[in-house]
C-alpha cells in the first residue's frame, strides 16, 4: 500500500525567459512578456509530493516536519527573492521556464528522500500555468 504526502511551499522569484542562440525578434515571438529583458516576477507555488508505503511504527510515509526543513533548506533559502537567472548556478545556463525550475527542485530533493520513496514535484506558475515532474 502506498500513500502520497503532499507539503505545500511557496517562493518568489524573478526571471526572464530567453535563448541567447537566437535573436532578439526570435525570443519576442517565442516568450512574449516572459523574455522582456529586465525581468519580471512570479509568485511560484510548490507543492511537493512523497509517495511510499506507510511506517508501521510512526504511522507517517515521511515526516512532515522533515519535509518542510529539506524545501525550506534547498529551494526557499536558494530561489526565494533570487533573480533565477543572475542569482542562481541552476539557472545560469539553463532557460528558467516553470519545466525547468520543477526538474531542478526535483533533483535537489530526490537525494535527501529514502530511495524507496517516489517523488513529484508540481510548480505553479500562476494560478492556471503549472508542470508536474515525477522523475520519469
Ligand atoms: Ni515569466
């Protein structure tokens, strides 16, 4: 039996959508407002989500407390505030669209997870515009 435990989290962050292999013209057209070149911000909402089985002696897939410490530590404290593309490595050559910044929160939790637990990452973007990443 498996049970997904889902914490909700939140950071604010500024950003500009851009491929520097093309012209200017070229990312207008691509990424609209998102590519205006002094950037803009978004209130990003995480929620995180384990998946495992159910620890007969504490009755928890993961502790909830710990869930909030290892997103407050790797993802609030580094993308909260940040301009993600001048602030951060993650995004320094990497295009910070709502795909990309899930992949990464992605791969900063995965190792402070037990191994045996799934993991899914959904970023919103704004209310309507969001990703899910699940590893796969
Ligand atoms: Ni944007």
């Amino acid at each position: 039996m498996t049970i997904a435990v889902t914490r909700k989290a939140h950071f604010n962050a500024a950003h500009r959508l851009y491929n520097p292999t093309w012209d200017e013209q070229k990312n207008k057209e691509v990424f609209g407002l998102c590519s205006l070149p002094n950037y803009h911000g978004h209130n990003y909402e995480l929620d995180v989500t384990v998946i495992g089985d159910i620890n007969p002696e504490t009755g928890f897939v993961i502790d909830l407390k710990y869930l909030k410490t290892i997103i407050k530590k790797n993802i609030e404290d580094r993308f909260d505030h940040k301009n993600l593309n001048q602030d951060t490595v993650e995004f320094k050559n990497l295009n910070p669209t709502a795909e990309n910044i899930a992949v990464v929160i992605w791969h900063l939790l995965k190792p402070k997870l037990n191994p045996n637990h799934g993991l899914s990452i959904t970023l919103y973007e704004t209310e309507r515009n969001f990703v899910t990443y699940n590893g796969n």
